[in-house]
C-alpha cells in the first residue's frame, strides 16, 4: 500500500512540476486538469473519497473550464 | 518586483521556512500510525450516537456543521463577487446571434446521453452523503457540471433560456438561506446553533444522521445553483457578449 501511495505522490509532483513549466495558458488549462486528475488518484490512495470527489469535480472540470473561457474572451480583445 | 529581487527575497525566506516546517512536522504522530484521538472521537459520535455511515458527512454537516455554515458563505460570497465582476459593461451588447460552434455528431449524442445520468448521480451523491462519500458539495457540483454537457453539445441558447439567470439567483438564495434556518431551528429545538434536533434513525438506513441529509439536500441545491452561476458569468462574457464596436469577422 505504501508503495502505491509513493508512486501516486510521485505522479503528483511530476504533472505539478509540468503545470509549473508550461508556459501557454490555453495549454496549462488542460495539464491543470491532469493535475487535478493525479491529485484525486493521491486522495483516493489515502483513504479520503470524499475529497477525491470535490476535487474530480472542480479540478479537473469546473476550473480548467473557467480557464479555457477567461483565455479566449481575453484572447479575443487582442 | 525584479527577478533579482524575488530570487533573493526566495533564499532568504526558504532555509528559515523549511527548518521550521520540519521543526513542527516533528511533533506529528508517524504516518499509517493508530494514534487518532480526535478519529477516535468523531467516529464515536457519528456511528454510536447519530448513525451517520459517513463520519466525514457527520463531522462536515452535524459535528463541524458551523464550519461548513462559514464555507457555504465563502462559496455565496464568490459567486456574487463573479457575477457582479463580469456584468455587462456600458460599452458592452449582446449579439443578437450567438455562433453555434461546430460540434461533432458524436460529441453531441455523447452530451445527450451524458446528461441524464450525470443528473442521476448528482441527485444519489446528494441523497446519500450520509451513507457513502460525497454529499451536498460534491453532488451539486456534479449537478452543474451535468448541466453544461448541453453546452458542450452545441445547446447553449437552449441551456440560457431553460434556466433564467435570475431564477437561479432566488434559488442559489433560499438554499442558503434554508441552511441558516436549520441551523436557528437547531437553536430552538437542540440547544444549539445546527444542532442534530431530528431523530436519528438507525445506521445505514436511506433517511439517517437526523439533520445530516437535510443540511446535504440544502447544500446540494445551493452548490448547483452557485456554480452555475458562476460557469453562467463566464459563458455570458464569452459568447454572448462583444464590444459594441466589434465587428464580427467575415
């Protein structure tokens, strides 16, 4: 069980590390939303459903997608 | 502040920072040990005395349930600030035909087929936030979420007129406002503010942990009704709203 919840925190530093190093905002939207995607499998390994959940739900589909909106209206006044 | 500035700012504060993290994280019981005094406790209470399946739906809406009370605020507030940020401005209008994006034919079926259950289980995430992980928070953003894939299916027009913008404001209101009027009926009939006043039934049934399913339900709505609003403000200033000097591309 250790083994998985260190390979999880793995993966979860690793997609965080590329959120951090991807420089289009259109592009980091959708790392986000992998981001997000690792965090819930971190939540789900530690025994915390709950969270894993809000965090499917908001981090992986409501934020990214207000991203994705901000980035186009603003894109569009260029 | 220059780069310079914040790589410097950076080395100071990061050795002082970390020697007093690891400092305090010392103290913590080890981790994967049995030592929960406060687990032990909650869990007690939520199972032995108020039958909630679900400790973590018994500490959020029953045991903690004025934290949850400031949380639900902290959501409500945002939602306005949003949609009071992204209203229309002066030198904005509203184009009379808003561009249907094209969309792929299997991406509208899989909208179509998505929404119901996705509805379906927004609705047993909330009814069941008692029993099994999830609750008001969770189900009601799966609710709104749920509710979009009819924008992701190219039905944006449809989806603005079904639901008016100020019908959910009411509802996303007298969510919130339920949820304080629980907790004053709570003062009254418990003792307490949000105090557990209803029968608790018995571990496991649908209809147990007394107010738990009930602050889940009021919660759930206002959630759903929250961030829709706030996908709404977006949407709006994306796709319907232009400068009235644009001039829309040949």
């Amino acid at each position: 069980m250790m083994l998985v919840i260190v390979l999880a925190l793995g993966l979860v530093a690793l997609t965080g590390a590329v959120v951090v190093l991807t420089r289009d905002p259109a592009q980091q939207a959708v790392t986000l939303s992998v981001f997000g995607l690792t965090l819930t499998i971190l939540f789900v390994t530690v025994q915390a459903p709950d969270v894993a959940l809000s965090q499917l739900a908001i981090g992986t589909a409501v934020v990214p997608l207000m991203i994705m909106l901000t980035i186009r209206k603003v894109g569009g006044r260029r | 502040m220059s780069r310079r500035a914040r790589v410097v700012l950076f080395a100071l504060v990061a050795p002082v920072f970390s020697v007093l993290f690891v400092l305090a994280a010392r103290g913590l019981p080890s981790f994967g040990s049995d030592f929960h005094p406060y687990g032990d406790r909650a869990v007690t209470v939520a199972t032995v005395q108020r039958a909630s399946a679900n400790v973590v739906s018994s500490v959020n809406f029953d045991q903690r349930a004025v934290d949850t009370l400031g949380e639900e605020f902290i959501l409500f507030g945002s939602v306005i600030g949003t949609v009071v940020l992204l209203r229309p401005s002066p030198e904005e209008r509203e184009i009379g035909h808003p561009e249907e994006g094209r969309v792929l034919p299997t991406t509208r079926l899989a909208g179509y087929l998505l929404l119901p259950v996705s509805v379906l289980v927004g609705c047993y995430v909330i009814a069941h936030g008692q029993l099994s992980p999830g609750g008001g928070f969770q189900g009601g953003v799966v609710l709104a979420t749920g509710w979009h894939l009819l924008y992701v299916a190219g039905r944006y027009a449809a989806l603005r007129r079904a639901v008016p913008q100020t019908v959910l404001e009411v509802i996303e209101s007298l969510a919130v406002a339920a949820f304080v009027a629980l907790g004053v009926a709570g003062l009254g009939l418990g003792g307490g503010f949000l105090a557990n006043m209803l029968p608790t039934g018995s571990l496991g049934a649908l209809l147990s942990g007394g107010t738990v399913p009930v602050i889940n339900a009021a919660i759930g709505v206002a959630v759903a009704a929250a961030v829709v609003l706030l996908l709404a403000a977006f949407l709006e200033q994306t796709i319907i709203l232009r400068r009235a000097d644009h001039q829309d591309p040949p």
